[in-house]
C-alpha cells in the first residue's frame, strides 16, 4: 500500500522560514494535502495541492509538489511562536477522502 | 460549517470489556472515517463508511467494527478491548467533493488497562 514518510522533528528561530518534506511511494496520488495539529486537538486542513500543480502559495504557506521524486514540501514564511505544531503530510488518490498518512513533523519555533 | 462531537472524550476501561465511540456530525456528508492516531504511526485508517449501512475496512481493522444507521453517526466498537487499542481515537468526515479533505473531531482518548 501507499507509504508516507516525514522527518520527525524540525526547530527553527522566530522569523525565519521552516520547510517541513515528504515523500510518497504511490504515483497515482492527485491529491496531496498538509494539516496541522495542536496540542490536545484535533487535525485541521492547512493547504492542498492536486497532482496536476507544481507549485501553490497561500499567504505565509508554500506547497511545492515534484511529482516525478513523489517529493512534497511545505515552506512556512516567517515563521511564528504560533506555528509550532505536529505537520501531517497525507495523501489520497481519489476525493473520497480516504488519506494515507505521514507519521507527522513536529515542528518547534524558538523566540 | 461541519460539526463533528465525539463521545466519550476520554475513557479508561479494562482489558476484555467491550467498548463504543460515537461519532455525530452535524450535516449529511456522506464519508466518514475512523482513525487511530499513536507515537511513531501517525494516523491510520480502520474503518470508513461511505453511506448508511455500507462500510469498509482500512489498513488496521482487526479487533474493531463499525456501524452507520444514520447519516450522522458513525459508531466504532471494540468487542474486547486489549492494551494494544489504547490510542487516539479520531472520527473524520470528508467535506469537499473537489478536494477529498478531511475535517476532524477532537479526538476520544482511550486507555485500555
């Protein structure tokens, strides 16, 4: 089955960018997301990208997607005391919401 | 927006004593999903349903069932829980057509003793 591999923890200094990769064993998946996780909560979507996109910005996030090294990034600009969380990288290859999971990135922002 | 409550939030039962999490979700989506999340696992997937009465298993579903009468309740039962289901329970309903992402309850911890 699909497999979904993430570094485990990244520490970055207030202010500067946090770049959190994943990878992916199964060519066929269109639909790549990043959600984030707070302590004692539940996952909320961050961002998507579909297999047919290189690249997607929104605000302070950048999603980079190369498909042919199943190889997917997320670039957190700027990055806040309010960004540290756990970064799940998960991806499906239909819309029916059946996503494989990484085993998340914690992410640890100092002042 | 979609709304999911799950019950109980937490619990602490004995090995070999049956178990249910209840999953409700406000709307009629028709996906929802059980998760478990542990240390090192991330999350995986052990059952969905993708409409009343019709049901599926995923990657760990040994040791649980499911059930959906209702649009808006997905029920998760352990038979005879073991230490090996403590976990983190998360109930999951997909809310989009074009991108398949998933909303996410808070979460149900068990303890299995």
């Amino acid at each position: 089955g699909e497999d979904v591999e993430q570094s485990l923890f990244l520490s970055v200094r207030e202010g500067d960018s946090s770049v959190i990769n994943c990878t992916y064993t199964d060519s066929s998946s269109t639909y790549l997301y990043w959600y984030k996780q707070e302590p004692g909560a539940g996952l909320q979507l961050l961002t998507y990208i579909f297999s047919n996109m290189d690249m997607k910005q929104d605000q302070r996030l950048t999603v980079l997607l190369n498909k042919k090294d199943k190889h997917l990034s997320l670039r957190i600009a700027d990055t806040q005391t309010g960004d540290s969380a756990i970064y799940f990288c998960a991806v499906a290859n239909t819309n029916a919401g059946k996503s494989t999971f990484g085993d998340g990135t914690t992410l640890t922002v100092k002042p | 927006d979609a709304g999911i409550t799950q019950s109980p939030r937490h619990k602490v039962t004995e090995t070999g004593t049956p178990v249910t999490l209840r999953c409700h979700q406000t709307e009629n989506h028709r996906y929802m999903y059980w998760y478990r999340q542990d240390p090192g696992h991330g999350l995986r997937l052990i059952h969905y349903s993708y409409g009343v009465k019709d049901t599926d298993k995923g990657e760990v579903s040994d040791g649980y069932s499911v059930s959906r009468s209702k649009t808006e309740d997905f029920l998760l039962t352990l038979e005879s829980a073991t230490s090996s289901q403590t976990s983190v329970y998360f109930c999951a309903i997909s809310v989009s057509n074009l991108t398949g992402e998933l909303f996410f309850g808070e979460g149900s911890r068990l303890t299995v003793l």
